[in-house]
C-alpha cells in the first residue's frame, strides 16, 4: 500500500511489506557475496547473522501464546454446545479432512520434486557441519521414539504439566490439545459466566496479533540478515536460487492440484452444483483474497457471494464461514508441508516416518490456530519446523519468495472454504 505524507517539505513513501521482505533479502544477498569477496566472513557471522538470529527468537517467542489464544477463540466461537452438535461437528470434521488431503498432497509434491535436492551437494555437506548437532540429536531421538513403541506419538499428545509444556516449543502438541479441551469445556459453561474469560481471550487475541505486526515489521532486517550469514554459509553458490525456482513453482502446482482437482471431487459428489459454475462464481473472492492475501479480510465478501449465487442459507453461511477463516487453511497447510521438506532437502536433513507423520498432525491441527492474515503462517510455519528438529533458520530461505505465494494459498483457503459451505448446507438441507 502505498502512503504520503501530506507535508511538501518531507514526502515518504513507504513500500509494502512483501516487496520489504524481497529487498532484505536481496541486500543480504548482495552483503553475504561482498563478504565472500573480501574475506569477511566472520564479521558476518559475528556482527550481522545475530540480529536475523533474534528475528527467529521473536518468532519462536510468539508461537506458543498465539496458538493457545487463538485456538481458545475459535473453539468458543461456536456459541454453544448444542449449536457445535447440530452442524458444528460435521463442519470441524469436514475441515479436518480437506486440511488432512492438503497436507498430504503436499508432501507427496514435496518428496516427489525434492526442489531442496537441487542444492549443491557440496555446499549442504558444509552446512550439515554447521548442524551437526542437531542432526545427532535428530538421531538419538528417532531410536529413543522407536524403543517406546507405535502409539507412544499419542501418548505425547496429552500433557501431564501444561506449564511445562507451554515452557518448550517441541510441544505444541500439547499446548494444542490442552487449548482444545478448555476451549469444549468452556462451551458447556452457562454464557454469563464465561463472558469475562471470552473478553479476556478476545483481548489477549487482538494483543497478540499486534505483537506479531511488529514482529513482521522487523521481518525486512531479520531476513537480510539471515541471508548474509546463508550466502556465506553456501560461499555463494547459486544453486539456491535455481532451487527456490523449482520450490515455488511446486507450490503453485499443488495449490492448483487443490482448486483444479480435489474441490471439483467433493463439489461432484456431495452438491448439485456444477464446479465451473461454482468457480466462476468464486472469482471476485479469490481475487479480493488474492489481493489482500487475508481470509479474514475477505470473509465478508465470501459470505455475501455464497449466499447470494450459491444459495447457502445464512444459518449456514455464517456459522461455516467464520469458523472455516479460523480452522480450515487448506492452502496453507499444503504449503507448509512443501516449505517444511524444502528447508529440510536444503539442508540436507532426511525426515523419519514419525517425523513426517509428526509433519502432518502438527501442520493440520496448527493451522487451526494461524492468524487469517498476511505473514501470519511464518509463527507457525517456524513452530512445526522446531518440533521435528529443523533449524528454524532455514525459514530465511523462503521468506524472499514467499508474498506471490501467500497470496495465492490465501485465495485456495477461501475456495475451500466456500467448498465446505456449499457441502454442509445441501447435508442439512437435502431438497436444495
């Protein structure tokens, strides 16, 4: 967006964010290479790669307040008990299933292209020196989970101690269950007494997004200097660049496998509506999502145009709607799971069976809790990659190229979630 200020003497103009990001990422580019150049290396390391360093600190600092809270919101945002029975259930699980699908295809793009494979081997052997350790603990943590046996994942979920749960970033999982449970048992208590917790989340909500705005903000200066310490890091080899290319380019196929592919199945089969007239229909929405790449800046519009041309009854439209801008980021979540294995491949860190399952339970039920909008994925994404071991660092790869790509998952989010809309209200109403 762009600003002016009003005053002849001092006009600013200010860039969007997106187009900060990408400039970051090009001066840190550029400073990583001038340091090659001149044997400055160390001066990168010491003096530059810490402030990106805090960047990710900031992140990882705001994961844990911003899932419980947000989670919190959304599960007491459906009213009541008896409103969550009737069609609430039935959404959640049709929610879950498309974000379950998203996440697997995904993967299956992620493992089948392997963009991060593209990097020069000799230069992710160098940084596999670099996180040596965490690799060996990577390891050691692969045999341990294998001697407590298949069903020890689920017993993790549960938390014996939320405090010190809350204390670790491994255990979103369980910060994440626990914010479930207690946001089904506050539905079952009378609305006049849960009121002042429901402020208190509502406020502590819009507190928390605000920290994330700042923390966004920085976002320019982390990933500059991220990049500086990445590109020294590769002593700037370019296969980065080619494999980032491929990266993107298998995003945007598998948003396309989502819109193209799997919402034409479930509209088929479960409406009576035929999916060219439902995506034609869908236009004006995923452009304006596209736009502002917010789900919850579009709702309005989505709510207004599924009612209208696709004859979604309000009861409907505005329970499904709103909880879908909350729980459902199909988009997203397939994004996630791409942007995870990449980072991984780059690294040259192989993922376990557990780890990729451990992948899918905590992108699908993490994304329950992503801020609906712009930037807000990079909390979570930075979340899950710290829970299977990856060095959150390695977000700085994507970060550049990342704007034209949220953009275009935040209008499949908003397709799924009319999808989903269209589905729930021909189930409850069968003679439409």
């Amino acid at each position: 967006m762009k600003q002016y200020n009003t005053s002849k003497k001092n006009k600013k103009f200010s860039f969007p964010l997106y187009m900060q990001i990408l400039a970051g990422m090009i001066i840190g580019v550029i400073i990583g290479i001038a340091a090659i150049q001149i044997n400055g290396e160390k001066f990168i390391q010491d003096w530059i790669r810490p402030w990106g360093q805090i960047f990710i600190r900031l992140l990882q600092l705001i994961a844990i307040p911003l899932v419980f809270i947000s989670l919190i919101k959304g599960v007491t945002g459906l009213k009541d008990i008896s409103k969550f029975s009737r069609i609430g259930g039935k959404t959640v699980l049709i929610y879950l299933g498309t974000t379950l699908v998203a996440v697997l295809i995904g993967l299956f793009m992620g493992l089948a292209v392997k963009p991060g494979k593209l990097v020069n081997r000799e230069q992710v052997a160098h940084l596999q020196e670099n996180y040596q350790s965490i690799v060996e603990e990577k390891k050691q943590a692969a045999v341990e989970t294998h001697d407590k046996g298949p069903l020890h994942f689920l017993n993790d979920i549960v938390p014996n101690n939320i405090v010190s749960a809350t204390a670790d970033n491994s255990k979103m999982l369980q910060v994440i269950f626990f914010a479930i449970f207690f946001g089904i048992a506050a539905l079952a208590v009378p609305a006049d007494k849960i009121a002042p917790v429901i402020a208190l989340f509502d406020g502590l909500n819009d507190t928390i997004l605000r920290m994330v705005d700042y923390i966004i903000k920085f976002a320019p200066w982390g990933v500059a200097a991220l990049m500086a310490g990445l590109v020294t890091d590769f002593n700037g080899d370019a296969s980065i660049f080619s494999a980032l290319g491929v990266y993107a380019l298998t995003v945007v196929a598998a948003m396309f496998v989502l819109v193209l592919g799997f919402y034409p199945v479930l509209i088929h089969f479960f409406t009576n509506i035929h999916f060219k007239d439902f995506i034609r229909t869908l236009y004006p929405v995923q452009l304006f999502a596209f736009t502002t790449s917010s789900s919850a800046a579009t709702l309005p519009v989505t709510m207004e145009t599924v009612e209208r041309d696709l004859h979604v009854s309000q009861e409907v439209s505005s329970f499904v709607l709103p909880v879908g801008t909350t729980i459902n980021m199909d988009g997203t979540s397939c994004y996630q799971s791409i942007a995870i294995l990449f980072i991984a491949q780059v690294l040259g860190i192989d993922l376990s069976l557990t780890q990729l399952i451990i992948i899918v339970a905590m992108t699908i039920l993490s994304s329950i809790g992503t801020p609906a909008i712009p930037g807000g994925s990079y909390v979570i994404l930075t979340m899950v990659l710290t829970s299977v071991g990856i060095p959150a660092e390695g977000l700085a790869l994507i970060l550049g190229i990342d704007r034209p790509l949220d953009m275009l998952r935040t209008a499949v989010n908003v397709t799924g979630d009319a999808a989903v809309s269209t589905i729930v209200d021909r189930s409850t109403n069968p003679n439409k």
